[in-house]
C-alpha cells in the first residue's frame, strides 16, 4: 500500500531501535525538539482494535478479555514464536496500520518522525530523508527490558533472540531496493552523565539534515538552538 508522502516541504525521518534500546526516549527528545512523532507500535494498537472481527474470525474469542475487547497479551501469546500465526496477524493488522500512517504523515506541515521498531517492513521506508537507528549493548537493554516489563529471565531471553536481524541491517538491505536514505546509529548506553551526549548526538544529526537537504531552510524548524550554530538560528521555515 502506498503512502501519500510527496507534499513539497516535506521532512520524514524514521526512528527505529531493537527492543529496550530507548528509541521511545529518543522520540520523546526529539518531540521536546518540536517535531510530530508518529508512534507506530501504538498505532498497531489502534490498527487492532479497528480490524477486532477479523482477528477475532482468525484466532477465535478466547483473545477477548472480560469487557469483550482483544487482549493484547492473549492475542501475543498465542502468535509469539510461531511464524505461520504471526503473519497471519500481519496480514491483517499491517495493511490498516499503513493506511492510518499515511493519513496521519498528509495530515503534518513541514518535519515529522515516524517511530516504528519495523521500521524496515513499512512502506514509509522508500520516502524517508533520514533514518535513526537507536543502539544500546546489550546488558543495558536487557537491565531496562527486566525493569520495565516485569518478566521473567527465560521471557526475556526469548524476546530478545526473537529478534533475529538487527534494525541496522534489515534496513541497508532494504535500501538496496528503496533508495539512498542517510542512516544515522544513536548510542544510548544509560550510563551515568551519558544523556547531554545522547542530546548532543540527536542535535548533530538534526543539523546535518537541516542543511543537507534543499527542501529544509532552516535549523529552526527543530526548535531550540543547534551545535555549531553558536546558539543561533536560522531564517524561519517556510
């Protein structure tokens, strides 16, 4: 399904990371900065609770909860770990998530980010000016996985080996048959005194596609002042 993206002017940026790596963090930093963040995995919740006939034909009613709506986690449960039951979920959840993300990109005016952890897999990806690929090691995603979502050790483990391809490279192949993005990774290690770099490294990669790109006029779409610049600003965007 193709996504209407083609108004002049236009900035799209993807945000992409492996699960626990901060791209949420970073979305939240970069709307501080003032632009529209489209978060996609929340969007396939939408997506799902649009097309709950469907799922609910597909994989029967004990997916619902007590008030009669999809439980997500049932729902999960049931695909996670079995190829077959989760693109059965992607054939019908993906087409309605595209549609909802295309009508949310037509509806902005200049910049905007689209925060997708299957960034790769959206039809977006042929129109992006700038992709950011949140990393952090290991250990430090799985202290945040385990603080955040309460599982225990052998869920975890299961969740983090169940994504078989890193962000990074799924999206250079992609790329091979979409076009010429620049990539940009972002380290986000959580260390003590690491944030002012992780803001320094957003800021850096805002003023390279502020004036690498001839649609952009100027630095000041982002909002704030950019590295370099002195604390200035450039003239208004149009």
């Amino acid at each position: 399904m193709s996504i209407p993206v083609d108004k002049p002017g236009d900035l799209l940026i993807g945000l992409t990371g492996l699960y626990c790596a901060g791209k949420n963090h970073v979305a939240a930093l970069l709307e501080k900065r003032g632009l529209p963040i489209l978060d996609v995995d929340r969007l396939g919740h939408e997506a799902i609770r649009t097309e709950r006939d469907a799922i609910i034909r597909r994989f029967g009613g004990d997916i619902l909860d007590g008030e009669g709506q999809i439980d997500r986690r049932l729902l999960g449960r049931r695909v996670f770990g079995r190829d077959e039951e989760l693109a059965a979920l992607e054939a019908i959840v993906h087409p309605a998530a595209n549609a909802l993300t295309g009508e949310w990109i037509a509806r902005q005016r200049g910049p905007c980010v689209i925060n997708a952890a299957l960034l790769h897999r959206s039809p977006v990806l042929a129109r992006l000016d700038g992709i950011m690929v949140v990393r952090a090691p290991l250990p430090v995603r799985f202290f945040r996985a385990w603080k955040r979502d309460s599982l225990p050790p052998k869920e975890l483990i299961k969740r983090f080996f169940s994504q078989k391809d890193f962000p990074f490279m799924q999206i250079r192949r992609a790329q091979l048959f979409f076009g010429a993005s620049d990539i940009y990774t972002i380290e986000n290690p959580g260390f003590p005194g690491s944030q002012r770099n992780l803001e320094n490294q957003i800021d850096v990669i805002l003023e390279g596609l502020c004036h690498g790109k001839e649609k952009i006029t100027a630095c000041s779409c982002f909002g704030g002042s950019i590295p370099g610049n002195r604390g200035g600003r450039c003239d208004p965007c149009v």
